[in-house]
C-alpha cells in the first residue's frame, strides 16, 4: 500500500496516496484523513482492472471538448461539416459543459426531449425541431461518443438511441390534383402572404410572382423524385435526351457561393428514365442553352435557392389547401406511385438513390402491403377463376 503521512509546513497532518496507472505513470492525490488517502487508492485499482481508468486530463473533457475533437479530426464534405455545426452550435448546449465521462443515458434522453419541445437556450419562444432534426443530432453525438471510447477519452458510450420508425404516414402522400394546384398557383403568382423583415417590425402583406421555372422544378420533382438539391445543382448537360435519362451526380451546396458539391451518398449518384410528360418541359429549359449552365435559374441568372424555393411553395401550398405538398413529400409521391404501379423494390431503391432496398421497405411499408393485396387479388379473380372453372369432379376408386 502506497499510503504516508507527511506534515505540512505549518505541521498539519496529511496522507498522500500514490498509485501508478497501466501505463507506468505516477500519479499522487493528498487527504486529510488516511481512510480517505486508502479508498482513491482503492477506486483508481478498481477503475484500472475494469477498464474505466482514466486519466486526470481525459476527466477534465467536457462533451464539447470531446464533439469538437471528433468532428474537427478528420476531413468532411462541406454538407456534412454544416450539419455537425449546426449540431455543435445550436442543439448540443445545454449538455456541452457536462465532463464527457460523467454523461448518462439519462442526462441524453432529457437533452433529446429539449430539443423536440424548445430550445430556451436559442430563444424561449423556440418551439423545438422535428422528430429527424432530434435524431440526427442524437446520432451525431453518438459518433462522437463512439470515437472517444475507442481513443481512451471515455470509458463508455452514453448514448441510446431511440428506436426508429422510418414507415410513412400514408396520410403526408399529396395526391395528383394537389401537387397540380401547387404548380398552378406558382405559376399563375398572386398569394397573399404576410411577412416581418426585420425583429420587432411590422407585419407586411405582399403578393407573390409568377415562378413559372419554380412551378417546373416542383413537377419534376414528382416526376423523379429527385430531392430538391439535387434538382437545383442539375446541369443542361445533365439531360441526356438520347438516352432518355437525366444523370444526377451533384447537388447545389447550400453554402455561399452556391456551387456543385457531393451527393448525399455514393449511392444517390444515379440515372433517373426522362417521362414523356416531363419531355416539353425539360425542352423549355436546356434548347439554345450551353451544357455547363444551371437547368433552373432564377430571374438574375442564378441557381434556384433551395431555402427560398421551400418558402414559396409552403407559401402556395397553404394558400390552396395542400400543407403537404413540398419538395420531399414529392419524392415520397413518386416512390408510392412507383410501387403502386407494380415496379420491383430494387428498382424502386436504386432511382430514389436508397442504399439498399430494405431502407425503401421500411419506409414505404404501407404501399408495399398495399400493392401485395392487389396482387392477391388479382391472382385469386385471374387465375383462380380459370382454375375453378376447368376443374374436373374427382371420384373415389370403385364408385
């Protein structure tokens, strides 16, 4: 046992518990009592044989420490760094001066329960982020986690992620005659809307534009189901009439400047077949047009913004009645027609850009069981019917 007593120079007593770390390192910590100095020897043994042991300096982290750190340690997609920051930044205070190696599940789970109700940190009228937003900054801490444990930082990795339930309500499909009266409203211009410019300004009543280009990129979305980054990073070179397909391999940064930057994933680089009914208006934007220019620009010239694209359309899409209607339910309209329509999963999967056909199925549950009881169906009125009629009364032997 490693435990003296040593006085001070002013002759109080003091024990002095010294204890060497699986490395070989000293360490030494002061008590005033000797049951004091035994029992830090004891727990930096225990720590040691368990695999918690760490050291003074790794104790001192805070979960921001160890976020940054992780983040910052090796090289990231310009999308990605913006969303671990927006993370760092807006979502991760209220836990971000905690010592990373004192973090609980529980102390997680409340911070995730913050999120979805009201960030007060930001604002108190802040009326928190969505289900997803909440999920991705959990998963985004977990990693962070993750790494720590694996570098010797933390002994454990707090974080338990919420089950996922990735399966779409049926009822946030738009239907055809909605998307139409969105595209209609954009193009024809004249919502009303009320806005305030600044903090504590007035509210002002103005009156949209026609968006004619706005009102196309929101019918190919429903013809492509392509998201809308990638609808405002596609090129007129991009359209490739011969061979009837429009190649996505960018997506518009979010960034200024605006430029190309990665797709979301490897596998969201992919061919998507042009529809006869899109042709004319595809036409409408790459004729007399050079191949390295943006296939939707705006009125200055420029590519569509994405954030102001959205506002315009939630603008229209409330005006006529369809809150639903937005650039991603597109994508969940195209992938249920799709499917409705009898093509395979796989297929399905790889022009949506899904990494397998299993993250399709688990959102699009309900129209695959849909679409299996049509099947059924028309299996039993089909062939059963034939079957039924051509059958042949059977006889048992020697009647």
């Amino acid at each position: 046992m490693s435990v003296h007593k040593r006085l001070s120079p002013k002759g109080k007593e003091r024990w002095i518990a010294r204890w060497r770390d699986p490395g070989g390192k000293q360490h030494s910590k002061s008590f005033d009592t000797r049951g004091e100095a035994v029992q830090w020897e004891a727990d930096q043994i225990s720590a040691a044989a368990r695999g918690n042991y760490l050291p003074s300096e790794m104790q001192k982290l805070t979960v921001k420490d160890v976020f940054t750190q992780w983040l910052y340690h090796r090289p990231l997609r310009s999308a990605s760094l913006i969303q671990y920051e927006y993370t760092l930044n807006k979502n991760l205070p209220p836990i971000a001066d905690y010592k990373a190696h004192e973090l609980t599940a529980a102390d997680v789970q409340k911070w995730g329960a913050q999120l979805r109700t009201g960030r007060t940190w930001i604002d108190r009228k802040d009326r928190g982020v969505s289900e997803t937003t909440a999920r991705n900054a959990m998963r985004h801490l977990n990693s962070a986690m993750k790494w720590a444990v694996a570098e010797g930082m933390i002994p454990r990795n707090p974080v338990v992620l919420p089950k996922r339930n990735d399966a779409l309500e049926p009822d946030l499909i738009p239907t055809a005659a909605q998307i139409h009266a969105v595209a209609k409203g954009l193009r024809a211009g004249g919502v009303k809307y009320t806005e305030v410019k600044r903090k504590g300004g007035k509210p002002r009543t103005n009156h949209l534009r026609p968006d004619p280009v706005l009102a196309d990129m929101l019918t190919l979305a429903a013809f492509t189901g392509a998201r809308i980054s990638e609808l405002a990073g596609l090129l007129v070179s991009e359209i490739d009439y011969e061979a009837g397909i429009i190649r996505i391999r960018k997506q518009l940064g979010k960034e200024e400047p605006r430029r190309r930057v990665e797709l979301k994933t490897t596998g969201s680089r992919r061919d998507i077949p042009i529809a006869a009914d899109v042709t004319a208006l595809l036409h409408r934007h790459t004729d007399g047009r050079e191949g390295n220019e943006y296939l939707f620009i705006s009125a200055t010239g420029r590519p569509i913004i994405h954030s102001r694209a959205a506002v315009k359309v939630r603008r229209v899409a409330e005006a006529v009645g369809a809150p639903n209607v937005h650039f991603h339910a597109l994508r969940h309209y195209f992938a249920s027609q799709l499917i409705t329509a009898g093509v395979p999963i796989q297929d399905v999967a790889q022009v949506l850009g899904h990494s397998s056909a299993a993250t399709t199925l688990a959102v699009y549950t309900h129209v695959v069981e849909g679409a299996r009881e049509r099947v059924a169906g028309a299996i039993s009125s089909a062939i059963g019917s034939e079957l039924k009629s051509a059958a042949v009364p059977l006889h048992a032997i020697g009647e």
